[in-house]
C-alpha cells in the first residue's frame, strides 16, 4: 500500500477509469468535474448499482472497456456489497479480488482501489482484506462523509467532499 501524498498520480495526460457498485456511481459526476478541472479529458466511468468483486473479475465489459480505452489510471469502488455477503466473504472473495487485481494490472495502468466509507454493518474482513491485497489503497474511513437516509450512501455534498479527497490523496 502506498501512502497518501507520495506521488502524483493525475496530470492532463491521464486516462481515468473509474470501476464500481453503487458508490463509484455516486463518485462519477464529482469525480468528473475534477478530472476536467484538471484537463483530463478522457475519462470513463463503468458502475453498476449492487456489483460485487466476483461480477467484476468476471466482467467482458470491463474487459473490452480496458483494451479499447487503454487506461493510465483505474480507481476501483467496490467491497460495500461483498461485506453483505456475511462471515467468511473475505476468503470467499480473495481469489476474486486477485483476479480482478490481475486483470487491471495486466493492463499496465496505475491501480488504486477506493476503501469504502464506515459502514452502518460489519465489514472488517473485506475492508481487511482489500488494505491487504490492492497496490494503492484509499482508506475512506479516515473522512467524515455525510449519509443519506438509508444510512449507508452519501448525501450529494457528501459525494462531493469524499471525491474532492480522493482527488487531493490522487494529486
């Protein structure tokens, strides 16, 4: 894992990918408007509500999504559904994850993988796991992040400042 501040990892010659379930969804608009504020034009989003590791290191359209747009950077959401998955879901997941790992590697662009935010469930052995496995790690506890009604997603402000620290972790 490496830390917070010790390299640049954005400039105008990025090409952004950002891969996830239901909070990279939340990510893409405010992940966006910072991408361009930075001159990043090519940028491109895959999210889909409810998605876990697994659907990912299996995914063609992630597949084709990394061969035709040639990424130099990946940010990776994903783990708040595969906690859901109960005791166990971080071995269950590991041989996911590390596929999943390889197949954005192999790519040859820069990965860096989103932790998610506290949790109103128990989600140490996922979150665990991911702090272990991924090259780049952003850990989203360290950040107060407002919560929508359900408790779990963020409000729009709380998008907005959870993507704004990630891109000045990124910058």
């Amino acid at each position: 894992m490496i830390a917070a501040g010790t390299e640049r990892l954005v400039d105008e010659n990025t090409r952004l990918l950002l891969v996830g379930d239901s909070m990279a969804v939340g990510l893409t608009h405010y992940l966006r408007l910072l991408a361009d504020e930075e001159g990043i034009e090519d940028y491109m989003a895959l999210a889909t509500s409810g998605t876990r590791i697994d659907q990912w290191a299996r995914s063609g359209e992630l597949e084709r999504a990394l061969e035709a747009f040639e990424p130099t950077l990946i940010l990776v959401s994903l783990g708040t559904n595969d906690a859901h998955l109960g005791p166990g879901a971080a071995d269950r997941q590991a041989p996911y994850l590390e596929e999943l790992l390889d197949m954005l590697e192999e790519s040859g662009a820069t990965v860096v993988w989103i932790g998610p935010p506290e949790l109103p469930f128990e989600d140490t052995e996922i979150r665990e796991l991911l702090e272990d496995e991924a090259p780049r790690y952003f850990d989203s506890l360290d950040y107060d992040i407002p919560r929508g009604p359900d408790d779990l997603h963020p409000t729009a402000s709380g998008y907005a400042g959870w993507a704004g620290a990630i891109w000045q972790w990124l910058t």
